[in-house]
C-alpha cells in the first residue's frame, strides 16, 4: 500500500478591508449598500445625499465665481471707457448715472 504525500497548504482568507469613501463612486456605494446589512446601506444613503449637497454647493460656488468674474471684467472695462472720454460730456453723464 502506498501512503499520499503530504503537502503543506495554508489558507488566507481577509479578515477586514478599508475603504475610503471619499475616493469611491456613487455606483461603488450603491453596491456595498446592495451587498451590506440594512444599517449599512442607511449609513451610506445618508453619506451619498451629503455628497450630493456638496456637489450642489460646488456647482452653486462655481456659478457665483463666474458671476463675480463677469462683474470685475466690466467694471475693468467701465474704467478704461471712463479713461477715454475723461473730461468730456459724455463723462460727465456716465459719472451721473
């Protein structure tokens, strides 16, 4: 009779994984919560509809930052028509109005 060789095996298995959730996608988050417990997926529903408040918030600062950049550039214009017509009539009217 003829004995088996024996091999050596180990087994591996994860015992916790980390992720950050400020690098995942809104996709990636919807998964884990499919695949977590209903706490879980309360814990990151409540974490997504803050990121998208933020994503609003961004947008809205973008929107405001273009404005205030639209404001500066004609007021640099006015200054420089203001330049052009000093001493004149139509100075003076612009001043007024």
């Amino acid at each position: 009779m003829q004995r088996g060789a024996a091999l050596p095996s180990e087994e591996v298995r994860t015992l916790s994984t980390t992720y950050e959730l400020s690098s995942l996608t809104d996709e990636q988050v919807a998964l884990f919560a499919k695949q977590g417990t209903r706490e879980m997926a309360e814990a990151l529903g409540k974490i997504s509809a803050q990121r998208a408040v933020v994503a609003n918030l961004e947008e809205e600062m973008e929107n405001r930052q273009q404005d205030i950049d639209g404001i500066v550039k004609d007021q640099g214009r006015l200054r420089e028509n203001r330049k052009a017509l000093r001493g004149s009539a139509e100075e003076r009217v612009l001043v007024q109005r």
